[in-house]
C-alpha cells in the first residue's frame, strides 16, 4: 500500500521530475557526457518486473582512441580502437537517499539495465523498486572487444578498478543535480567479477561506500585464471580423445561418475547440521578423498577410475607447477559438483567447450598475461610461466595483472572510518572461485582486527551453491541487501539471514524450503519441527 500511494503522486509533481530529468542532458560533466536523458513512467514494460517512474540517463566518460583489439583471433581491426567507460543511471521519482553501483560480471564490456538487481535475491524487488538510485557500467570498453580489450593498458587498469571510482563519482554528482542532494548511503554490490569489483569498491574507494557486497568474489582472479588452465590440463588426463587428437574434456567425467561423487560427499560432509540432509556449511572443516570410489576392477557406473581420482586429487589439492610449487587455494568437495553449472564452468559438454576454456583463456590470454600472447593452448601452456605472467610488468605495461586485479588489501582505515559495513557470501560448490580462498582472506582480516572484525565485516557460507546461483541442493536465493541497510542504517548486524531453496532451475529441494546462512565459522544447527522451516535451526560453531 505504501508503495502505491508513494507512486500516486499528483501530474504537477511527476511534470517537475520529467522536467528534471530533461535538464540531466545539458549538464557538464567533467572528462564525460550525458548522452540521453528520458522519463520513465512506472508502467514501463520490463521484463519480469514492474519498475517505478524514473529518469534513466545514459553517459560516457573518458573516451579516448587506444590499441585496437583483436576481434575472434583475427588480428586487429581499426574499428575495435576506441574505448570509453559507458554507464547508465536510474533515478526514481520517490528517492529514499540511497545509491546502489551494481556490479559487472565475466569480461564485462556491457551497460547492463541499471535497475538494481540484487544477485543473490534474484526474483526479488529490484533495488531501484527500494527507492535507490542505481548506476551500472561496462568497465571501459565494450562487448565487441572482449578479452581483447586487455592489449590496452589502460582498459585493463579500467577494468581492474579505475571505472569503478569514476562511475560513482559522476553518479553522484548527477544525482546532487537531480535530487539537490548527494546521497546519504551508498552501496556497492555485485557476484563474481562483480564480488572483485565490490572489494575493489572498498579498498580502493571506501570513503565512497557505505555498504559492500561481495558475492563469490573472484578478488585474486589471475591466480583463479591459472587454476583454471591448470585444473583443464588435470581433466584432460582423464579425458579421451576425438580420432583427430583433440581432447574431449567433456567425456573426462560422465554425469553418473559426478553423481556418485557428489552423494559420497553428501554421506560424508552433510550432517553437520544435524540432519542428514546433505548440507555443508563448513566446507573448509569435512575432508572427502575420491579414493574410496576408485574402481578395484573395470571402471563401472559405480566407481572411478584412477586417472579420475588422479585428475580430482590434482584439482582440488590446488593448482600447482610441476615441481609442486602453490598457484592457487584448494578447493572443497561439495555436493555441488553434480550440477550443471559446476560442469558448464569446469568440463563443458559434448555441445559447448568448458567456460574455462573460453572466458578464461580468453582474459588469461589478453588481461592476464604480461604482454598480451599473440596464441594461447590451454592444453599446452606452462602454469609456471603463466605464473611469472601476471606479475610481470613493463614500460608500456606499468601495473601488473596482479596490482590491477587483486582485490586482497586488509588495509580498510577509509572504509571503516565512517563505519562501513561488509558483507560476503560465497557457495561451497563454486567452480570458479575457491570458497577456501575467501575463508582465508576473512582468516586475514581477523588476524588484523581481531574481535572487532565482527563489527564492520561478516563471511556466509551458502552449501551446495555453484557459482553466484545455481545447485542441486542449493539454498541459493536470499536477501542480502535488506539484511546491510539494516546494518548500515539501524545499526543491526546480520545474523542468521533466511535464505530460500528452488530458486534456480535443476533444484531438487523442496520448493519454500527455507535455512538459515550463517555468519562464518558458525553453521546451522537444528533444534526442532519442521526440518523445511529455518525456525527449526539456530547458528552455532562447527
């Protein structure tokens, strides 16, 4: 009811705000551009959502001419050298003084609609319906360049962490034009890249943030890039070969050989809740060998074979060069490892290459690697080498691939010195980022501020979520958001957060099933009733 009388404004006041929002195109901005500016009216058709009267403005900042990028492997091409940070700003007509960055993803390179999309509450209001205003952008170059874009050196720094200060910046000097004030809080949220980009936020920029929510964050994705050419070189040892030679990593592991994984670590790992319905929410504690599926005989539906425990010994021990040293975190067994996503990221099907394969050869190729590579085999490239890569540096390449992307400083004196709040979740079956390796950088955080880490920072642990969504046994869907501004704004620290199961396609929980996410090292534990009800679970240490 709220909502409806806060839409039912009279046409005197919804003129003014039109008239506002026409204004935006004539503004200056400094290095950049309002490009459009156009009222929205609140029945505007949006897919699966209704979304409130605003003024949607579109803009782009620092356009320049850089290297030309090459486009599919074909070499350079004129067209593809121009660059420029492109962005999009939604303001709605009942503003509660809130601003919202929502994250990229992947390589980014597209202006995603601004509309606030919360991504672990995907199905939920969207953060522009909440009275924010929200801001999204491409990082600096667009889709047409893809990895390529990393032959620039400026594009790569825009894309490790420069857009990001100079969008909010501008976001906010566009909304003290329209509103007549800045915003009082500001939030930053995004998955995956966009988790890297939200730590960038506050490491880089925490006088800018009040609020940072780090989903799956890939905040050492160079390293995560070489486990992924190192992880496809284990798998490709289990894998046969096409009568041409070529590796058919999708047959490496048959969707009955992920199954039977994935319910011996269900028995084994999944009653520390006590229940034994298969959740693990400590994931860094319960160890699993794949050993005791190794087949005594022929391989069979039932069991695996050597080189298949081999290939899962070398994955999830973690990435390393051939003389054992460390490239990246190990990872958990979770029963995650069946899903679809899990494959889609590590294996690939017999239609589709691993995304391993793609995106992260691809960024491994052109982002990472110091000086960009002419060629790349996934199947062939040195991990040590790969390794020198992304710190190495040049005089046309002045920041490393390790300066411009890690996301790994524990010095926060900006961000907590207006009590900004952290917030990061991961799932333990994410196949691109180890959930172990953001235990550890929580791990260093406590290390740094002891008992007081609690008060502005909190680690949650979803069991059995693939990367950002997804998993078939995934409480996947919950709303992270409500639980900061609570936090940041009425100074109510999250506890246990209610997070809801059958969300994402392929679940096979019960529809409404609800448990409660808790804030690292505690899990849930269940007390009584209805095991489908998070009011039957209490957060305790595991």
């Amino acid at each position: 009811m709220a909502l409806l009388l806060a839409l039912a404004v009279c046409p005197q006041a919804r003129a003014a705000d039109a008239n506002s929002c026409a204004h935006l195109a004539q503004i200056h901005l400094p290095g950049g551009v309002v490009t459009s500016a156009k009222w929205q009216e609140a029945d505007a058709a949006y897919p699966g959502k209704t979304l409130p009267a605003h003024c949607l403005v579109d803009g782009v900042l620092d356009r320049r001419t850089g290297q030309p990028a090459p486009t599919n492997g074909t070499g350079p091409a004129a067209s593809n050298d121009q660059y420029a940070i492109h962005f999009e700003l939604r303001l709605p007509q009942q503003w509660a003084g809130r601003f919202f960055y929502q994250g990229g993803g992947g390589s980014d390179g597209i202006v995603n609609p601004a509309t606030g999309v919360i991504p672990s509450w995907r199905d939920g209001p969207r953060a522009l319906s909440r009275g924010f205003a929200v801001v999204s952008s491409d990082a600096g170059h667009t889709q047409d360049q893809n990895a390529g874009f990393g032959v620039d050196p400026q594009a790569r720094i825009d894309y490790g962490y420069a857009s990001i200060g100079r969008v909010a910046e501008v976001a906010k000097r566009v909304i003290r034009d329209f509103y007549g004030e800045r915003p009082r809080w500001s939030y930053f949220a995004g998955c995956s890249k966009g988790g890297q980009e939200a730590l960038q936020a506050m490491q880089r920029y925490g006088s800018e943030f009040d609020g940072i929510i780090s989903g799956d964050p890939g905040y050492r994705l160079p390293h995560a890039a070489i486990a992924q050419v190192a992880d496809t070189q284990a798998f490709s040892r289990a894998a046969p070969k096409s009568a041409d030679g070529r590796v058919q990593l999708a047959r490496a592991f048959s969707q009955q050989d992920l199954d039977l994984v994935a319910s011996a670590v269900r028995h084994q790992c999944g009653a520390s809740d006590g229940t034994d319905d298969g959740f693990n929410y400590r994931p860094d504690v319960c160890k699993f060998d794949p050993v005791v599926l190794q087949c005594r005989a022929g391989k069979t539906d039932e069991c695996l074979s050597a080189n298949q425990v081999q290939a899962l010994h070398a994955v999830f021990d973690g990435a390393r060069t051939p003389d054992g040293h460390t490239l990246y975190t190990p990872w958990p067994y979770d029963s995650g490892i069946a899903s679809a996503n899990w494959r889609e990221w590590k294996l690939g099907d017999e239609q589709h290459p691993s995304r391993a394969e793609t995106l992260g050869a691809g960024s491994m190729q052109y982002v990472f690697s110091t000086p960009p590579r002419s060629a790349f085999d996934i199947y062939t490239v040195s991990t040590a080498d790969l390794e020198q890569s992304i710190d190495r540096k040049t005089a046309e390449y002045g920041q490393s691939a390790a300066e411009f992307m890690d996301a790994d400083s524990i010095d926060l004196a900006a961000f907590r010195s207006h009590g900004g709040k952290l917030l990061i979740y991961h799932g333990g079956s994410d196949p691109v980022f180890s959930v172990l390796d953001t235990i550890d950088y929580f791990k260093r955080l406590q290390g740094a501020y002891g008992r007081h880490t609690a008060d502005f920072a909190r680690l949650y642990v979803v069991p059995g979520m693939n990367h950002c969504a997804g998993g078939d046994y995934a409480l996947d869907s919950f709303d992270s958001l409500d639980a900061m501004v609570k936090w940041v704004e009425h100074g109510q620290a999250p506890q246990a957060i209610v997070a809801h199961a059958g969300a994402s396609a392929g679940s096979k929980l019960p529809a409404g099933m609800t448990r409660p996410l808790c804030p690292y090292p505690q899990g849930a534990k269940y007390l009584k009733g209805d095991r489908n009800d998070a009011g039957s679970f209490a957060c305790a240490r595991q």
